[in-house]
C-alpha cells in the first residue's frame, strides 16, 4: 500500500481520492465492528471503548507506517471516527450512552477512552 500512496500522490488529485476511500473504509470497518459487538456493548461500556480505540489505533498505525503521516489521511481518520462513533448500533440503540461510556472512563481513570470520546463524539 506504501508504493500505491507513493505513486498516487504524483498524480493530480489523487491523494484526495484515495483520501476518501481511506474514510470510507474506516467508517465501514467501524461501524461494522461496532455492530458485532453491539448486544455485549450494551452492558459493557469498556467492551465498547476497546472496540473504538482498536479501529482508532489501527488506522492511526498505517498513517504513520503507510502514508507517511500525511495530514489529508489524518483528517480522514479523525472524520471517519466522528461518524462512526457518533452513530453506530450502540449509540443508536440508547442516545445516553456516550455519557455511560464517559463516566465509566472516568471512573476508571481512563484518559486515552476520554480524550478518544471528547475528540470524535458530538454532545
């Protein structure tokens, strides 16, 4: 993928095409991973934030590895996190959820799961 981004980034407009199917995907893999887990979540905000912080970190590590860091792949990641934190089968299924999931991180000492939620979710 390294060598794609390389030569996709010569052309015009082409990083900002790859961008977008970079998000896509990301809201996808989200979403659906989200949903897996959805029933369990439920009951289980940590179940929850831990399925979060893998798409986040997963997709965090291939900008870093893969795209060189480039910023239009970073707001791609922050943007598709927006979407499918925001709405998902878990947040959909109860609209107080986020501030569960909040004051469980917090009761926890959490941090990274509260700057993770106060970075995507939209109160």
């Amino acid at each position: 993928m390294a060598v794609l981004f390389e030569l996709v980034s010569k052309t015009d407009h082409g990083l900002e095409q790859m961008q977008e199917i970079f998000g896509r995907h990301v809201v996808k893999t989200g979403v659906d991973s989200l949903a897996a887990c959805a029933v369990d979540a439920a009951t289980d905000a940590g179940l929850y934030v831990t399925e979060i912080l893998r798409v986040y970190k997963k997709y965090r590590q291939c900008i870093l590895l893969v795209f060189s860091n480039h910023c239009l792949f970073s707001t791609a990641l922050d943007r598709a996190c927006q979407k499918f934190v925001n709405c998902n089968a878990v947040t959909n299924a109860s609209p107080k959820y986020v501030m569960f999931v909040v004051n469980y991180a917090i009761c926890f000492r959490c941090f990274m799961m509260v700057l993770v939620l106060f970075h995507f979710a939209i109160f």
